[in-house]
C-alpha cells in the first residue's frame, strides 16, 4: 500500500501545483456569446409579436442591445441575410437610458443590473421581448433569462411577464424553458 | 480506472468531452449539418434543442455537440426517456442501435453491446456521473442495484466500441455514460406515483433548492414493489423485488474558475429468484424459490478548475456494495478511486489531455456448497495513466486523434490500449470518420479463484456417460494463468443531413479478439475424505477462444412536421467466435448464438394539441439459436398529458403485441427464466 499512498500523495501535489497558478477563466474566446446569439435568433422564431408591434409587413424584427455589448460582432453575424416571416433582422446598440420603444426584442447586458428596474419599467406594456443573463432577471418582470447549468445554457421564462407584453410564446418553446413566477415585489411595482 | 471525462456540471469539463478527447474529432465536423467551412458552427442553422445541447468551452472558441464525435455514439436524452415511459435505466436503453437489451426475469438482465450478451456480460464499462460500476467480481454489471431518480437524468451517452484509451480496461465493446444533471437544474420539487398491471408500484420524491448564492442542493428518494411475473408454464414466478434508494447532490461554484460536487446514494433491495443447484444426492439437482439482498452506497466528490488555455479536475469517491443471496454467495466489496485529468489547448488546433489514476478494491465474499472463491479476501490495486492528443489540419477539415492508457493491474500487469481515429468533413452536411483501436477485458476475480458447481452427472449415467459408482460434479474454476481477453476493433462511420428534416448515422465494425475465455477439461479428482463422495470433473478457465464480429448499425431520424419525429435504426451483427485448434472445451456454449443478428427499431413521437404526446416505438429482436428462444416483436405506447406546468399525467402500454415472450436464458448461475408480459401503467408526476 505504500505505493497507493506515494500515487495520491503525488496528485494531490500536482492538483495543488496547478491550482497555485490558476488564473481567471474569462477567456473571452468563449463561445458562450454564440451559443446565446443562437438562443435570441431562435427565440424570435418561436415567439409571436401582435401585428401592432410593427409598422408594416415587412419592417424588420429589431434587436436591441442595452448597455456594455457581450456579443462582439457575433449577433450581427448570426441574422446577417436572415428572414423571419418576410421580416429581416437588425442589431441596435443602446446606451443607458436610450428609448427602446422601437426594439421588438431587447437583450439587457449584466451592466445594467443595478438600473433593471428602470429598464423593465421602460418597456412596460409594450411588445418587447426582454431578454437577460442575470439572476432574478425574469421574476423582477424580464420574460426570458439566460443562464448557465454546468457549462449548457439554459433559460427562465415569466410567462406573466409574457402575458403582459402581449407576446405569445409558442409551447415548445415553453417545454424547454423553466418557468419562474413573478416575484412579489414586481408585481407590486405594477 | 476511469478518468473523470464525464462530469458535466463544473466549468469546463463535460461529456461532450469524452467525446471531444476521446473521440477526436469532435468538431471539426461539429455539426456536420451545421457548421461553416472554417470550422465556425452556422449557429443560426440550429435548433433551440440543438444549442441546449452545446458545451459552453471557456477555453476555446470551438462549441462541440455529444454526438458528432470519431466514435459510434447514440445519446438518450431526458426527453426521450420521458417519452419512452421506460421505468429503469435498462429499458431506457432498449433504443439504443448496437445494444442488445434482454429481461432475465424481473430483476435480473443481460446487456450488451455488439455481441457477447449474457447476464455475466464482461466487455461493457459502466458509469453513473463519472463513478465505475462495474464489479471486479465477475467484470461485469449488477443491472438490478444501478438505479437513479429518472426524472435527474441528464442524458445517457452510448458509445459502442472501445472506449479503452479513455475509460480503461474493461471498455471493450461500448460505454454506457449515465450522467444526472447538476443540482442547479433540479430546484424543485417532484413526487412521482405510478402503477400498472404488473402488480408494480413505485413512488418517488426530489427536492431541490440553494444552500447559498452559489450553492445548491437536491435529495431524493424513491421505492418501488414489483410483483412476481410468470413463468414458461404461465404459473406466477417467484421473481418479484423491491427496492428503496435515496440520494444527494450538492454542487458550487464558489468562484468563476472553480466547481465542486459531492454526491452520494444509498439503498436496498430485495429480490426473489427460482434456482437451480446441482446436488449430490438423487435426483442430483434441486430447484427452489430463493431470496436475497443487495444494499450499498457511495459517496463522490470533484473539483473542476479552469485555466485560460486549460482545465484540470480531480475526482475521488468510494463505492460499497453487498450481495447476499442465501443460498449460493455472499460478497462485499468496497471501492476506492482518485483520478486526475489535465486538458490543455495547445496553440489553435491541437487538444492535449492526460491523466493519473488509481482504484483500490476490497473484496471479501462467503461460499457456498455451489460456488466459492479464493481467496476469500483480496486486495487489489489499479494503477493508470493515459495521454491523448488531437490535432486539426487542413482548416480543420481533418481531424486526428491518437493517444493510448497505460495500466497495471494485480492479474496481468502492464495492459496499454491504443487508439487512433480520424473524422473528416466531405461538405458542410457529411463527415465520415474511422477508428482503430486496441482494448483489454482484464480478468475478473472469479476467473482466477472461482469453483462453481455447473451439474452433477449421475453414477452409471450412459449420456453423458459416466461409468464410476460416484456421482461426477462438472465444476468450473478459475485459474491463476488465466489472461486479459484482447481486442483489436476496426470502425468507420458516416454521418450526413440529407436534408434539413433527414439525418442519417451510420456505424460499421470489425472485432478481431483473441484470447477469449473457454473452459478447459483438467485433470479428475476425488473428493471426499475418508470416504470418496464424488469425483470432480473440473473445466479451467483459459484464452483459447478467438475470433471476429462485424455488424452495421445505420440510424435515421426523420422531422416529418414540427410536431412529428420519426425515428428509426438497423442493427446487423454478425459472430464468427470459435475455440482454438488447441482447445479442449466440449461445452457447445458459443457466444455466437446468444446475441442477436438482426434488430430494428421503428419510432413515432407526435406533439398533439392541447399539451398531448403520442409515442410509439416497435422493436424486433432476432432469434437467439443457442438459447433457442424466438424472435420476437414489441410494440410500445406512451400518451402523455401536460395539462399545466405542474401535472403530468402518463399512460404507457408496454410487449402490446404479445401477451408473453421470453427474452433470455442465463448462463453460469441457473435461475429460471421468466416471462415478459404485455402491461399497462399510469403515472402522475405533480411538480412543486
């Protein structure tokens, strides 16, 4: 058994060793981005905006970006030559504070969580699809939240939030997602 | 020993990384389907169910999917257990294109993948979230103790063929990858109720919730009773069982480059059998109902940790099982395993991945008249190491991996397994890979200490003839010079999306084995002091069996409409398995015939309105002659009904088309075989 010992010894050594040197993993290569710009491109096929939410039949399904962008270029590369229903799509960037009242889709960065509440209440009543990648996004009233389970994204639907927005959610998207409530103090902010 | 590849929740590591090491060739091909000349997946060609399946790689731009791998691959997803209504792990793996999937009696199968198949089946590695279950005892899989919470399944990977240079000694024809999801994705809670006409109940109940901002837990626990089936002569069987199991996980992730998960379960079960044991006294057999026990538990514990440009993790858990079956053995065993594992990114295109591992196993086990082992107490050590490198050329249309395991073990000493695969991308919508690979199936402890009392020909018996006045007890033992079996395998594949609704897979094998297992006559002796009771009639086990198997599996799947998937696969095997010039054995016993050389399966799942499902699944199983058992035809159905977020509500229908059918007659140990029934059972599942 001296042996055993001498071969745990030696990993638990060489497992320390390399965890002294560990560094951030924020590589920012990572290929999340492009998982979630493949997330938002097929959340806009499986959602259904009131024909009020565009101004004619072919204006396009606008994606906006609210505050520090995660994406790169990538989103943009992703709806590139892309049509929905006659509908092409486009990418706007917003600053803080900017209108969002021309977006049918709007993706909060997690540089805005401190100011959500502003944000929801920006969009409230209107046929946006709120879409973020922070806890507590949906049940603070956001419709959909994209997290992390393991190294797989996965997301949160407030289907109160969806309601409200009058937007109708196809059921198999619904079938995917993990339903969350509306907390109570959003409802109460109402 | 088994490196750590498939942990799935942690930062890094995943299944998909098995694949990605083991099976080279991942991505280049990624989605062959979907994915752009450099190499970049078309992300928007995927579906939301494809990108939920995407490894989230921190360390490099490349996103792999589980299935596009060097490697005949087959993954059972949650939903399709859900929609399959199968009750335990084996019957989930009744789709599975390659495996062949048989019921003993209602507590007892037989398992295995590309030949081979038998109760005692020792060339398939078998592991629940990176934990081995596979017994040194017989090298093989207490099917009826490895359970889990179905509804916790992540998925199941299937990889037929060798796994070896990856997992081990031991993975010879295929790896089943059991894999639970992590405890962030069980935050609620679930009591399940089922019953059928089977006499089955079972009940279950998970909760799952946060210990802290990064820390979240979930507990099962789950039963069920089934009563006994029947037997050839349609008679109640005395094969009922019942189990009871309960279980944690915990997983953190105290800071970004760090995860951690503990885990553990523990159970008991009690099952019934009819047995058979050969005797000394007239009629030199006696058949009777008996009973026994199995109970254990284990506990796991991994640390994943993330670099820029690598990833290490470092896993250790320790497993206890015992077996008491009252009227033949007793045995304990206690398992402990460390494994470490290093992947490293080398400049754009090269993967590197190397581990270190070790496993101690305590066996201590009780004898009976009918079977005992020697030495009633061992000790083993496993001692591993592997290196792999996978390498991307010509813009990553070429993929090559190769790398080998290096093992040592207490029977045979130094073991390596080799592999070298290939993936190439034909166009954006076809890939074709090949694989050559060299896999041992180490002994087991029986095939060293084992005596088994087989049958006991009486005195003055013409056929087989026995002309002493004492009854001979044909008996099998292990041997001391008894070696590893060998394999070297030979696969290609192809994979193509013909068109944007038809995917096809295709697998094709050559197993060449040597030194397979056979039972040779030694040398006579009396037993029996002072008075002679009887003359053994021993058969040794030795290497002297070789030969080759070959098959093509084809899988298709077929997106009629939005809401209808067809899905359909083919598997031909074929085994031309022998005894060696120099070999004695008499025994007919081939595992030629034990295995079945055609199977399909036929299946229709349908979204209806109103949150209905509709599934049907046919399956056809081949003859297997040397078991003399027919083919046979199973027809499942599966309705499920989701009213609300909450309710499920299921009803399963299984062997519709016959009312009964016998799968399989098992070899060594001689338990009555018993009937298949056709059955119906509801299910509710309320979610909280």
């Amino acid at each position: 058994m001296k042996y055993s010992r001498f071969m745990i010894a030696v990993l638990l050594c060489l497992s320390l060793a390399v965890g002294a040197n560990a560094q951030s993993s924020d590589s920012p290569d990572s290929s999340e981005y492009l998982i979630k710009a493949g997330f938002i491109y097929n959340f806009a096929q499986l959602v259904q905006w009131p024909s009020t939410a565009f101004l004619q039949a072919d204006s396009p399904i606008v994606i906006g970006i609210l505050g520090t962008d995660p994406f790169g270029g990538i989103i943009d590369r992703v709806i590139q030559n892309k049509k929905l229903e006659g509908r092409s799509l486009i990418v706007k960037r917003l600053k803080r504070g900017a209108s969002v009242k021309d977006c049918n889709i709007l993706f909060v960065s997690s540089s805005e969580a401190a100011h959500l509440d502003e944000v929801i209440q920006s969009t409230k009543g209107m046929p946006i699809l709120t879409i973020g990648e922070m806890p507590g996004f949906a049940t603070r009233g956001g419709i959909i939240n994209l997290t992390l389970e393991g190294n797989r994204v996965r997301f949160e639907v407030n289907i109160e939030a969806s309601k409200q927005a009058n937007l109708n959610i196809s059921s198999r998207l619904l079938a995917l997602a993990r339903i969350v409530p509306q907390s109570a103090e959003a409802k109460r902010s109402e | 020993m088994l490196p750590i590849r498939n942990q799935h929740n942690g930062s890094l590591t995943a299944t998909g990384r098995i694949l990605s090491l083991m099976l080279l060739g991942l991505f280049v091909g990624g989605n062959a389907s979907a994915q752009s000349p450099q190499g970049v997946p078309d992300i928007s060609r995927m579906s939301i169910e494809d990108l939920m399946s995407m490894e989230v790689t921190s360390v490099s731009k490349r996103t792999q999917r589980v299935a596009d791998a060097a490697a005949a691959v087959f993954v059972i997803t949650q939903e399709d257990i859900r929609r399959s209504g199968a009750a335990s792990v084996p019957q989930a793996l009744r789709m599975v294109p390659g495996l062949e999937v048989a019921r003993i009696d209602e507590n007892k199968w037989a398992i295995g993948s590309r030949g081979f198949n038998g109760r005692f089946d020792n060339k398939l590695l078998v592991l629940i979230d990176g934990r081995s279950v596979y017994t040194p005892l017989f090298s093989g899989v207490y099917w009826n103790i490895q359970d889990v919470m179905l509804e916790d399944v992540d998925r199941i990977e299937v990889i037929r063929g060798p796994g070896a240079t990856l997992w081990g000694a031991n993975a010879v024809d295929g790896v089943i990858n059991i894999i639970t999801k992590p405890a962030q994705a069980t935050q609620s809670g679930i009591v399940t109720a089922e019953v059928g006409t089977e006499e089955r109940t079972a009940e279950s109940v998970r909760y799952g919730g946060k210990l802290g901002p990064s820390a979240y837990y979930r507990i099962y626990t789950k039963y069920f009773d089934w009563q006994p089936s029947i037997d050839a002569t349609g008679k109640t069987a005395h094969d009922g069982w019942d189990a009871v199991r309960g279980g944690f996980r915990v997983d953190v992730q105290p800071s970004k480059p760090n995860s951690f998960t503990l885990q553990g379960d523990l159970y008991h079960s009690n099952y019934n059998e009819t047995l058979t044991i050969p005797s000394l006294n007239p009629p030199y057999s006696s058949t009777f109902p008996n009973d026994g026990d199995y109970q254990g538990g284990n506990v796991l514990g991994r640390w994943n940790h993330s670099f820029s440009r690598s990833s290490t993790s470092l896993q250790v858990y320790f497993d206890n099982t015992n077996v008491v079956d009252n009227s033949l053995f007793t045995d304990h065993e206690n398992v402990y395993d460390i494994d470490f594992q290093h992947d490293i990114h080398v400049g754009e295109s090269q993967e590197l991945v190397w581990g270190l591992g070790y496993r101690s196993i305590q066996d201590s086990n009780g004898s009976s008249s009918t079977v005992s082992l020697q030495p009633s107490h061992s000790k083993l050590n496993q001692f591993s190491s592997f290196l792999q490198d996978e390498i991307s050329l010509f813009d990553r249309k070429l993929r090559v991996t190769f790398g080998s395991k290096f093992e040592h073990n207490d029977f045979t000493g130094f073991e390596w397994q080799p592999n070298v695969r290939f993936l190439g991308n034909i166009s954006k919508d076809q890939s074709v890979w090949a694989a050559v690979s060299r896999a041992v199936r180490t002994p087991a402890l029986t095939e060293e200490g084992l005596r088994l009392n087989e049958a006991v020909v009486p005195p003055g018996s013409v056929n087989p003839p026995n002309p002493t006045p004492f009854p001979v007890v044909a008996a099998i033992f292990g041997s001391r010079q008894f070696k590893s079996e060998d394999l070297v395998a030979y696969e290609v594949g192809y994979r193509v999306q013909a068109t944007k609704s038809l995917s096809l897979d295709i697998a094709a094998f050559y197993n060449n084995y040597t030194n397979l297992r056979s039972a040779e006559p030694g040398q006579p002796f009396v037993e029996g002091s002072p008075v002679p009771t009887d003359i053994v009639q021993p058969f040794v086990a030795s290497n002297k069996m070789s030969g080759g198997t070959y098959g093509i599996e084809p899988f298709a799947e077929w997106k009629v409409r939005p809401r209808w998937r067809l899905l359909g696969s083919y598997s031909y095997l074929q085994m031309d398995i022998g005894k060696n010039k120099n070999s004695l054995d008499p025994t007919a016993d081939n595992p030629s015939g034990q295995s079945p050389r055609h199977q399909f399966y036929l299946g229709s799942l349908v979204d209806l309105p109103k949150h209905f499902e509709q599934d049907i699944s046919l399956r056809y199983v081949d003859r297997l002659p040397s078991l003399n058992i027919p083919s046979y035809y199973s027809l499942d159905f599966h309705l499920g009904w989701r009213p609300g977020t909450h309710l499920e509500l299921s009803l399963v229908g299984q062997d519709l088309l016959n009312s009964r059918h016998l799968e399989f007659i098992p070899e060594f140990i001689n338990t009555t075989p018993t009937e298949v029934r056709r059955s119906v059972s509801g299910r509710i599942a309320w979610k909280f």
